[in-house]
C-alpha cells in the first residue's frame, strides 16, 4: 500500500481520536494485537487532549493514509521536541490495518522527521511495562530499554481506568545518528 503522510490539523481531531480509541481501548482494539483492554478501561484520549497536542509549540501529529484513500486516517503519531530529542506517543494503526508494515513506515517516518527537521538525536518513548509484546516490536526496530520507569498516573481518569495495581511505565530510546 502506497500512503500519504502529512501533518494533522484541527479538522482531522475526532477522526484521530476515535483511532487512537479503537486501536487501544474497548472490544473494537482486540481485532489488532495493540490492545490494553486487558490493562485499562475507559478512555485512551479525548477531543482536548488530542486539539492540545495538534496545537502546541514543538509538536506535531503525523497521520499516514492510503494514497488511494487520503481521507483514510489510518495510522498516526505525535512528535514533541524536547531539546535535541524527540518524545514519540499517541502511535496507532487503525485495528485492521495491523501488522501489514503500515506502522512500521509512519515509525521511520517519525524517526527522520525527527532527525532531518528538529536535528534530535535520540526518539524517546513510554510504554506500559506490561506490554512485553509492543516492547519487544520497538526493541526488533531499534530502541533500547533505558532501565528507567515512570509511575502510572493513577487517579487520573485521562490515562484510563487500570484494572491492575502494578502498572508503570518502560523508557525506551533510539539513537537516531
């Protein structure tokens, strides 16, 4: 599949959310192997969040569609320069469009965004530790595990409902030289 990548504007928010929603949350993101409905309930992000990241200094949401289909929000992520590295979140593939290389492509996407517009050296991310699948996906594509972890913000209901006390978060990076 041959895709168009290009940078999210305030008209593409709630078709980024209900990607991101259905790619990690509720029975829709079981069809793809991104899920953590077995680990939180609840929302993954909303209109504001995702407006707030579109809008901020720094930060840009990258969106992959099919070139046959532009209007096809089909993959996407957020970018945030932070000194000379990027922070990598908000990564989803639409369900069904998973494990066909379309997330593999907006990742080296991201990486020379990253490295060619904002000259960072390092892609930074997070990811729930428990998720030993989607940290194996990044450590076969490059990142290394940093030895460092973040708590899990419990409590606040923007990063879901946990359905397990143990959560909390793995660094990972990838030298982008």
């Amino acid at each position: 599949m041959r895709l168009d990548f290009r940078s999210a504007t305030a008209a593409d928010v709630p078709g980024l959310v209900a990607l991101i929603e259905s790619a990690y949350r509720g029975d829709s993101s079981r069809v793809g192997w991104t899920t953590e409905a077995d680990l939180l309930a609840g929302q993954r992000t909303d209109v504001d969040e995702v407006r707030q990241v579109i809008d901020a200094p720094e930060s840009v949401m990258l969106i992959a569609s099919p070139a046959t289909y532009p209007a096809l929000v089909a993959a996407c992520c957020n970018l945030q320069r932070r000194g000379d590295r990027t922070y990598f979140g908000m990564f989803a593939v639409a369900p069904e469009l998973q494990s066909g290389g379309l997330g593999a492509a907006l990742l080296a996407r991201a990486e020379g965004f990253a490295r060619e517009a904002w000259t960072s050296t390092h892609l930074e991310m997070t990811v729930i530790r428990q998720r030993s699948d989607l940290i194996a996906y990044y450590l076969r594509r490059g990142f290394r595990d940093t030895g460092r972890r973040l708590p899990f913000p419990y409590g606040d209901d923007r990063a879901g409902l946990p359905l397990r006390e143990d959560l909390e978060f793995t660094v990972l990076e990838k030298q982008l030289a």
